[in-house]
C-alpha cells in the first residue's frame, strides 16, 4: 500500500528533486561562448542529442565562428565522438563574413591533412559535393548558422539557417573526415577541438 500522507508526499517530492539534480548537469546546462549561446540539447532527425562542448575559431583577437557539438552520449576524445553512434550535429554561427570559396579552401587543406592519403580518393567525389554546397552560399553571412548533421542512413546534411543546402553526402566515413576538421591532430583549431571536446572556455 502506497503512504499519500502529506509528509510521505513531501518526502517522495525532496527524493525526486535530488535525483533529478543528480542526473547529469552538463545534460541540462546552455553554454555561452562569444556572445551565442548554445541550448542544452537539439533534435537531430528523429534523436535528442546533448551539447558536447563549445568553441570559438580565432586567430589572436579575431574570431571567425563559435562552434557546437551535439551527440548522442557525452565523449572526451576524437575517438569516443567518432565512435558514438546515432546522429551528431556540429553547429558553426558566424561572428563575420566569409566568402564561401575562403571556407571551401580550409576545408580541403585541413581534411587532406587529416585523413589517409589512401582514403583521399574514396573522398574526393563526396567533397566536391561538399564543396559545392558551401559555394552556392557565395557569402556565408556574421548571425547565419550553419548545421552539419549526420543522419543514419543518409549520411551528411548541410543547413543553411535551417534550409538544407542540398541532397545528404552519403557516409559515416564522409562525415568523419568533417568532423576531422575540427577535431583531428591537425584541427583547424586547437582552442576549438578542446572546447568542443568539453574543456571550460
């Protein structure tokens, strides 16, 4: 028989409170970087993904773009992010312009520099794909956000402030040597793969 007296309510609610601060705080918490802040979770396809770590591309007092990661568990390494199944979304919000041909060119030189020279020509078709949807953007604007998602089954999705940018890039591989980018041992940033990787700011 269940107690429903007040003080036994009272108790259940104290003991529900407790667990519920119990639970993962980071599973709860926005994180504020370079004046965006970033929710706690977001809806990637059919999955609720929680916020791995946030970061900013800057060189010295320039910054480029604020960064998020989302994914299906919490990771520490590369290793563990890749390894992480489900979806995941690496969201960028741009803090200037920039020229669609000027992401299109670090893109190619920080992912040949960290993938496999015997895996670049398994890439190359994907990446072209890839690097014409970042050049139909022609400038991709300061306050526009820009989501790379990965979606089982269909590999990567590019958005533009929420309108996809064209078909998926199929590939779990594809969409590794992406996050590559930002995550490999030569990452484009090295503040930024920290961060992204759950460092403090």
């Amino acid at each position: 028989m269940t107690d429903s007296t007040p003080g036994a309510l009272r108790r259940r609610d104290l003991i529900t409170a407790i667990a519920l601060t119990a639970i993962a705080p980071w599973a709860r918490a926005q994180m504020k970087i370079a004046g965006e802040t970033f929710d706690a979770t977001a809806r990637v396809g059919d999955s609720d993904l929680v916020l791995n770590g946030v970061g900013v591309r800057a060189v010295a007092w320039f910054k480029g773009y604020a960064a998020a990661l989302y994914l299906g568990a919490k990771a520490a390494t590369p290793a563990q992010v890749l390894a992480t199944p489900g979806a995941k979304r690496l969201q960028l919000r741009m803090l200037i312009d920039v020229p669609a041909k000027e992401f299109v060119n670090a893109v190619d030189v920080v992912i040949a520099r960290n993938t496999p020279e015997t895996e670049h020509a398994a890439l190359a078709e994907r990446r072209a794909a890839f690097d014409a949807q970042i050049e139909a953007f022609g400038t991709v604007a300061k306050g526009a956000v820009v989501d790379l998602d990965y979606l089982p089954g269909r590999g990567l999705q590019m958005s533009l402030n929420g309108r996809p940018a064209g078909a998926a890039i199929p590939g779990a591989d594809f969409y590794a040597a992406v996050l590559l980018i930002f995550l490999g041992d030569k990452p484009v940033d090295k503040r930024l793969k920290a961060g992204l990787l759950g460092a403090r700011a």
